[in-house]
C-alpha cells in the first residue's frame, strides 16, 4: 500500500497506449488492469509513446512518461505504487531501475505478451533458412529483465515450459495467464452456416507475424484456393496497413485489403471462415479467440495453433503446407458437417483454456503471496540480485549519461 494514502496502487508502464481495437496484446492488457482494478487496486498508466486517436479511453489514470529523464523519478516516487507492471522487457530495461531506486517495496511484474526474443528468433530462421537460435542477443535481454523482477506472467504454457528447460528459470517466477474469457459465446445469436459467405484475416500490420502471414497468403495459398473456390473472396482486416500491405489488395482475385475492423467481433460473425495462415510467431494468437468468441471456425497451421489448445483437438489436421491449407479450408468452408465440428472445437477450448475466474484469482492471490514475503521472496532471486548490482547496471549508466547529455548547452 501507499505509506502516504493507504491506498494499492498498480502502476502499468506501457510501451504502447493500449489499442484493443487494434491488437490482442492491447486488450489483454486491458484485462489484466481490469482485473486488478477489481481486486482493490487503483490503476495507473505511464507510457513514453506518444497518444493515438484509437488508445483505450480506460478510465483509470494516464500519465506520460519520458525515458532518459528524472522527472520519472520524481512522479514515480510522489504515485508510490505497490505494484508495477513493465509491459515487454524493453520498459524495464528504461524504468526498472528507476522503480528499484523510488519504490523498493513496490512488487514488479513484467508482462511479455509473448515470448519476444521467441517470435524474433523464429523469424531469423525463416527468413535465412537456418535453425532456431535461442540463445540470441535479443534473449539475454529479455531474460535480464525477468531475472530483475520479481514475477514474470507468461500467456503460453509452451513458453513456460521453455523458459525452464532451456534458460532454467525457476518455476516461483513464471505464472502462466492466458486470454480472459468472462463468458463463453451462444451460437443461438450468431449467424449459421448458410448466413455467412467468403474468408476474413485479421490482425494488426504492425505485427511483423501478420504481415508475413498475409504476403505468404497472397502468394502461396489464396491462387490454389482460388481455384477451389473461385466465386468466393478473402478480406483481410487490420489496423496500420501501409503500401507494403496495401500492395495485396486486388480485388480481380477476390482478395482485398479491408484497413481496421472497429470491432472484430462483429466484423468476423458474417463470414464463414477466419483464415490465420502463421508461419511465425509466439504466444496466445487473439485472431484465433475472436473466430472461436464470434462462432467462425478458424483454420490455421501449427505455430497459429501453439498455446490455443492441442494438436488433435482442431477438428482437421494442423499443416504448414499451402496446398494442405487451401484444400482444408475449401472442404471445411463447403461442408457443413465439418464447419459445425470446427466451430464446436473452438468453443471446447475457449471452456477449458481461457476462463476468467480460475485464473484471474490465481494472480491475484500469486501477487498477494509475493508482497506478503517479499524479502524472503527476493533472497531466493539470486541471479536478479546480481543482475541488479552495480557492475551490470548498464541500462542505468547509460540513461544517466543520455539525460547529462540532454541537459548540455547545445553546441552549435
């Protein structure tokens, strides 16, 4: 609590103003505030990035932030969270000692969204034909920075697993939150089978995983599924779609760049299949929860499938192969029977993944048990605790000599 107030107060700083309309990781975020603004907590957001006419009108507190300045030492300290939340291991690496310096006893959780240096090393391997690395540069950062905290909340069970095996994290430092669903969807109120026409894609174009799956789309799956359904057409959803995205869009194909859905939801429940042609990436893929949520079946490969729920439980049989992928979405999308099966499996594992009660209490009461023992919690954290000793503040020295720097007469 606030010594000041007696208040609990959970500081979130964002890389990114959260766009739920826009992202999935935006509105999980939101979740996730929401979630503790239920358990008793009063909600802060602090972020450096600049606001956006689609940001979240939350409610809750928003500040803006600067990295490579101490006024964020002095407004941190006055706010004196008892939680803080880094979204993505970039905002502790800018802030995380800042807090450590202001607020000592406040807990501190970083939020991956997904496995970042997960999604870049599979990238890096696609891109250059070569295996997966994951031992990168960009994963010694990331995994700094949940040595540094005192929890890290993972949205994939496989990323869990894969931060103990192969980076041998401990277990009293990961907590497995995935997609909060407060109530399963009634296909009573969607439209049926016979009611939809065409394929819908979504997802933000910021998202480097989406652009791919698009252009891989557009190149190697909708000719051959064009061919199997040639009056039928692919509209592909996103916020953020620039020239390199737009240059896609030909509608003498039937495929068409669409530009942002205001509600996916809505946007998904006319069509008849929710196409999430992945060939790399990481985490929970909320393109696949709105087609489950608005009752479209969804047809992905098997990195679309990692962490949404088992191989066998898809209802058509996972594949990576363009040919495979057209013929499965033409069978599914002419047949009723099978679009029936894909669509219930969907419901089955939106019931036994993603439930909001069970998971939410379970942060809640991790979040509790962590600032009830806090020191002892720490004194286990050995390799955080060297992390944080002077001789590997890199992040800290460099942000003071980047504000000393700031602060000289300009020379010219």
């Amino acid at each position: 609590m606030s010594p000041s107030t007696g208040r609990r107060i959970a500081l979130l700083i964002a890389k990114q103003w959260p766009e739920p309309a826009s992202t999935a990781a935006g509105r999980r975020t939101l979740d996730i505030l929401d979630l503790l603004h239920e358990a008793g907590y009063e909600i802060a957001i602090g972020s450096p990035a600049q606001p956006t006419p689609f940001q979240a009108r939350t409610g809750y507190g928003e500040h803006q932030i600067a990295v490579n300045e101490s006024s964020f030492d002095t407004w941190v300290r006055a706010l004196s969270p008892s939680l803080v939340i880094y979204d993505r291991f970039m905002m502790e690496e800018q802030f995380g000692w800042r807090v450590r310096e202001q607020c000592p006893q406040a807990v501190t959780v970083l939020d991956t969204s997904d496995f970042h240096s997960l999604r870049e090393a599979r990238h890096q391997a696609l891109k250059n034909g070569q295996p997966i690395n994951l031992f990168n540069p960009c994963a010694e950062r990331e995994i700094a920075a949940m040595a540094r905290c005192d929890l890290t909340i993972m949205i994939s069970q496989v990323e869990v697993d894969l931060l103990k095996q192969h980076f041998c994290l401990p277990d009293w430092q990961l907590h497995y939150l995935p997609f909060l669903v407060r109530e399963l969807p009634d296909f009573s109120t969607t439209p049926d089978f016979a009611e939809r026409q065409h394929l819908a894609m979504i997802g933000g174009f910021k998202h480097a995983p989406n652009r791919d799956a698009v252009a891989w789309l557009a190149e190697s799956i909708w000719p051959r599924l064009r061919a199997l359904l040639p009056d039928v057409e692919c509209h592909v959803y996103g916020a953020y779609a620039d020239h390199a995205m737009q240059r896609f869009h030909d509608p003498k194909s039937g495929l068409r760049i669409m530009g942002r859905a205001d509600d996916a939801l809505a946007t998904l429940s006319g069509y008849r299949l929710n196409l999430a042609p992945l060939r790399f990436g990481a985490g929970q893929k909320g393109k696949i929860l709105d087609g489950w949520l608005s009752g479209t079946p969804t047809i992905t490969t098997p990195v679309g499938a990692e962490s949404m729920a088992p191989p066998d439980a898809w209802g058509y049989t996972l594949t990576a192969d363009p040919a495979q992928l057209a013929d499965i979405t033409a069978r599914v999308y002419r047949n009723q029977s099978e679009w029936l099966a894909v669509r219930d499996a969907g419901l089955h594992a939106l019931s036994a993944g993603f439930s909001y009660t069970p998971y939410a209490k379970a942060l809640i009461e991790r979040l509790q048990s962590i600032a009830g023992n806090l020191d002892a919690h720490r004194n286990r954290n050995i390799w955080g605790r060297i992390l944080r000793r002077t001789e590997y503040r890199a992040e800290e020295y460099m942000s003071r000599w980047i504000e000393a720097k700031n602060k000289l007469p300009d020379a010219t």
